[in-house]
C-alpha cells in the first residue's frame, strides 16, 4: 500500500483534492480520527493507496508529525496567491524538519491571483530546499486551460470532472515552457553529473532519464517539485497521482525516517475513542508484519481491520495501513516490536499545548468521570497536555488552540457524555516582604487536661529573588529545647502559606531567637503553632508587596510579522529580549521576550491574529518581580472564595 500525507492551510482546497483522488475509484473507504484526521482508501491503477488528510489551521498542527510518520510522501496544497504563501510556512517547515519527501500542488488554477512565477518565488521564501516547477499553464486570455508537463513536454488541455486531453503544444506558451524546462533541468544537473554534461554539450537527454532522476532527487528529498491544478475541477490529478507513483519512494524510506530498528512491526499514528466501540489504533505495518491476536508492545492485540473498522483483516503486512480495534496499551506516536514501545523522533512530536483552560465538570457526579475521559484523551490527542492546578486541584488542560478546546468539550460530550465548564487559568501570584522584622509570640492554653505553652521570639527578614523560605535558630541556654525547633520552623512554613493578601509568601528568612517553654504544658503542637502565629503577626509589619510570574515567550513567527510582535510585546507590558532568524528554517524568526503571566492568554489571541495563524510560543517560566498595579478581581474573587 502506498500512503501519502496532504497538508496545507485552511481554505486551500486539500480536502477537495483527497476527495476527488478517491473518486478514482469506485469503492473507497473512509476513517476519521476525532473530526480531524481523516484516512482515505482507494485503488489507483490497480495498487492500493491512502490519502491522510489533516484539517488544516494551527489547532491541528500537532497531527501532521504522526501523519508524515505513517506516510512515504507529502502532498503540501497551496493557494495561487503570492501573498498568501506565507499560510503554507507552517507546513513546509514541518515537511522539511520530517526529511519526507514532498510535492507542491498549486491549487485552483482556473482562478490565480497571480503569476506562478511569483507564487513559486514566494513560497521559496519557507523553503531550504529549492523548489522546481514541473508544469506550466497553458492561458486562453486571463483562463488558465491546460498545462504543459516539463519533462515530456506535453500540452494537456482540462476537462471538466474528466482526464484531460492531449493537445498540440501552443506556440504562445513555447518560449515560457523552453524557459522553465532550462531551469529545471538545470536545477535537475545539480544532482546528476551525467545531465550536466549533456547540457554543457547541447545533447537533449531523453525524458525517461529525466523521470529517473527526478524519481531520485525526490526520493532523497533534495528538491520540492511543484505541480499546477483545479482539485474541485478534476484538474490535474492523474499528474499528480503518476508523479506519486512512479516517484514517490517505498515505505521502507518511511520506516527509515521513523528511525525503526530491524524489529519493529509497527508504527502507530493516530487512535480514536469511538462511542460502543471503544478505543481504535491507526497502524501501518512494518518489518515482517503483524497478525490478529499477535503480542505487540508487550501485550496482545485486538483484532484488525479495514479502514471501515468492519471489515475483519488476519494481518497487517508491511507498508499497510489498517486498525486495531480494543487494543488500549497502543498509543500513537509509537513505534512498536513485540515486547516494547519506542517514541517516533522529535519531528513527530508537537508544539507545546500553550492555551491553557481550567476544567471542572458542569455537573458534579462526573468529577471521577473526567478524571478517567480526560487521561484517555491526553492518550489518543497529540496537542494536549494535562496538568492540575495548584490552588484549586482542578485539572489543567492545555491545547493547541480555542478550536482544538471545542473539540476536546465536543468529544467529551458526544463520546463520554460529559459536560464540561472552561475557564481562565488563574496567574499564580506571591508575596514577600520588604523590611526585617522582630515579633515576640506566646501561645498559651489551658483546658481540664494538660495544656499548651509555647513562647518564641522571631525575625522575619526579606531574601533575594528566587531564595525560597530559610530557617535558622540562634536560641542560647536551651530556652527553646532543641526537639521543639523544628515545629517552630514547621509552623512558619505553615503561616507562609498564606500572606497577608491571600498568597503564598516566598524568599523569605525566619530566625528563632529566643524563648520559653514548659516542662509540662509545651509540646510539638504549641511550637509549632507558636511559631505560625508569630510569623503571621509579623508580615504585615514587613511592608508586604505581591509578586507577578514573569514568563518567557520563546515566539517562532515567519519573518514578516517580526516588526508587527514589537508594538504587541509592548501592548502587554513585557520587554522584548531580541529576535533572530532561525539558523535551520528559511523565512522564520526565534523572537525572545519577558511577559507577565497574567497576559498569557492575551499573547495566545494576539499572536494568532498578527501572524495569520502560523506563529506559535512556547513560555516558561523565568522570574517573580513586584506587581506595580492592581491584582485583577478576579484572582481577588478566587482567593476570597478559596
């Protein structure tokens, strides 16, 4: 089975052309992994093929890595629009951190805002490889009618939902078809001695050589060709699909890519949670192949089928896509031999989950409930990641995007039946002091039994940034007995928890200086709560200031938008550290900068609406510094009612 990935922005028409390749067969099967990963099956000129198609926008991103993982080659669909190359960035950086081979499909060339020329030289831009254009258009007026293959210089003319015909080479594209075939074949000598003698010496190489070694460059992914089409026309796919075919490589360049060891039998990309059917792995068979009820990954697996999870198959054999229905120990992003699980590299791997909602279910019986749907989640979902909130012990969730959050409320309602409430994840702020201060505490208690009898004497004193909580005793002539200081130090840690504004009180230095005690009526407990009074009392009178976490925001952004990020940086009230360009990905920025937490989610919206969509940050955290303003109500509100 042959397996290709068709990626692009949203809007681009990708869907449109996997849907139209499908039709080339009569009998095609379908499978969609949670609404956003959807696998076609169908048969091309006999053989067996599948079209992974990934929704396109930032929310889905984190499901391209898996898919190339699975896949020989990529198909990157692009408008035919210069100024909209930049929304195609995202994708070529990934194809070209994967290493997999890929084509271009200029799409919706009966209606181009611009010169392929230009469309191709912007695109280039996202590009560390050089990409080389393999057709032109044929124009009747402002109408793009056919196109002309470069190698085998053939005119083909488009019919509508039909093969397109061959025709006689206009003379009015002839001069633009010599011109570009030069630069290709040019392009093509920089890989093949032999062509490059041919042309120093005028010689016409024949095409099948040409073909070959187009079929090489690709397969070892030296260039990116570009192809010219109309998916919802019918335009321009049996090129594509030939160009797939004779030149895409075998799966086992796949398996190479994947860095599979010689035991490997699988490699897992997606899984879906399917209500009454329960949890379904996405598995494309490596090495020797995998039967029904074989040991993988240390267990045994369920049954295989067809991507219509109906059709019962005995084994999964090599390079073939099919599913492993209740086989709960596979997880995607995989790759599995018969004993263990080995992750797939870091090209297959997501961004990191930067929007961040806190979750609690609408109704309070589920509360176990999500516990147990979200853990599946975070199991079969690349982009999410769970956490829990300190304050609350709520849990965390973190995705790609507010889309990709809807989906994860859709699928918990649709498949586990559970209603969720999101909301802002409150900034986790602190306290510490600003003077030293000494503080004199008796804890004193008389009941019908023994009572309680504490007396210390303290200092508070402020520490530098980032110092923590410090103890210390200089308690002389045993006034304090020694097996009672530890409660005391216990007790101040007790009082930090809490700081007069309600927040934890960090960097500061308590010093038990002096005391009392009973022989009869002191103990752990009255120390311990002697010395958390005594701190307590004390901070107000340590002119007490809240801090703010500040984050830094690693930000990678196509270099356009770099001059944009500075005025929003500032709009935020953070500090913009620098910005250079990415040594490894043409056409991308590395913008570092220092942001208060509490504008995290602000970044996010921001971030996404100057960037179009294809920036992303990752933040963490650097330092606590004081807050000049107001703590938010908000965070006012949760604190009262904590």
């Amino acid at each position: 089975m042959r397996v290709f990935t068709v990626l692009g922005p949203s809007q681009s028409g990708k869907s449109t052309l996997v849907e139209a390749i499908s039709r080339l067969d009569d009998r095609p099967t379908k499978f969609d992994v949670s609404g956003t990963v959807h696998l076609h099956g169908f048969s091309y000129l006999g053989e067996p093929w599948c079209a992974v198609d990934v929704d396109g926008g930032g929310d889905s991103l984190a499901y391209v890595g898996p898919a190339m993982a699975i896949s020989d080659a990529a198909v990157v669909v692009v408008p035919p629009d210069p100024d909209a190359a930049v929304l195609s960035a995202p994708y070529l950086r990934l194809v070209e951190e994967a290493g997999i081979p890929c084509f271009l499909f200029i799409n919706r060339m009966d209606n181009p805002n611009g010169r392929i020329r230009d469309i191709i030289a912007a695109l280039q831009t996202y590009c560390t490889h050089h990409i080389a254009l393999r057709q032109v258009p044929i124009r009747e007026g402002d109408q793009v009618i056919g196109a002309v293959d470069l190698i085998s210089e053939r005119a083909w003319k488009y019919q509508e939902g039909q093969p397109s015909a061959l025709i006689e080479l206009p003379k009015s594209v002839e001069e633009r078809e010599q011109e570009a075939r030069a630069e290709l074949l040019e392009t093509l000598s920089d890989f093949d001695d032999h062509l490059l003698e041919q042309l120093i010496e005028d010689k016409l190489p024949p095409s099948e050589e040409i073909y070959d070694l187009a079929a090489q460059v690709l397969q070892n992914h030296q260039l990116i060709p570009a192809c010219l089409g109309s998916a919802s026309h019918g335009n321009g796919l049996t090129r594509l699909m030939k160009a797939l075919r004779h030149e895409a490589p075998e799966f086992d360049i796949a398996a190479h890519r994947d860095e599979a060891d010689d035991d490997a039998l699988a490699v897992a990309g997606f899984a879906d949670v399917k209500k009454h059917i329960g949890k379904i792995t996405v598995l494309r068979g490596l090495g020797r192949g995998i039967k029904n009820h074989d040991p993988l990954g240390g267990e045994t697996i369920g049954n295989l089928t067809g991507l219509d999870a109906k059709t019962q198959i005995p084994a999964l054999e090599a390079g073939q896509i099919g599913l492993a229905v209740k086989s709960d120990h596979l997880n995607p992003g995989n790759l599995y031999d018969t004993e263990k699980a080995t992750p797939l590299p870091e090209w297959a791997t997501s961004h990191p989950s930067g929007y961040r909602q806190l979750v609690t279910p609408a109704h309070e019986r589920d509360d176990v409930r999500l516990s147990n749907a979200l853990a599946r989640l975070a199991e079969i979902d690349p982009g999410l990641h769970l956490s829990q909130d300190d304050a609350t012990g709520h849990a965390i969730i973190g995705t790609q995007g507010p889309q990709h959050m809807r989906r994860i409320a859709a699928k918990l309602e649709e498949d586990f039946g559970i209603e969720i409430e999101t909301e802002p994840v409150q900034t986790a702020y602190r306290e510490t002091i600003q003077k030293p201060v000494e503080h004199h505490h008796r804890h004193r208690k008389q009941s019908g039994g023994a009572g309680q009898f504490a007396d210390v004497v303290i200092a508070v004193e402020p520490l530098p940034r980032g110092s923590g909580f410090q103890f210390e005793e200089v308690v002389k002539g045993g006034a304090v007995p020694k097996n009672y200081i530890p409660s005391v130090a216990q007790g101040a840690q007790d009082a930090l928890a809490q700081g007069p504004q309600g927040f934890p009180v960090v960097d500061v230095k308590v010093t038990l200086k002096d005391g009392k005690h009973h022989s009869v009526d002191s103990s752990d407990y009255a120390f311990r709560t002697a010395g958390k009074n005594a701190v307590r009392e004390a901070l107000p009178e340590a002119k007490p200031v809240v801090l703010q976490p500040i984050l830094h925001a690693e930000i990678h952004l196509p270099s356009i938008y770099v001059g944009d990020l500075v005025p929003t940086i500032s709009s935020l009230q953070g500090q913009v550290l620098g910005f250079e360009g990415n040594p490894n990905i043409s056409g991308w920025e590395i913008f570092n900068a220092l942001i208060p937490a509490v504008a995290e989610d602000e970044l996010h919206r921001t971030l996404a609406s100057a960037t179009r969509g294809t920036g992303w940050v990752n933040l963490t955290f650097d330092h606590y510094e004081e807050l000049r303003g107001e703590v938010p109500k908000a965070t006012r509100e949760q604190v009262a009612n904590a």
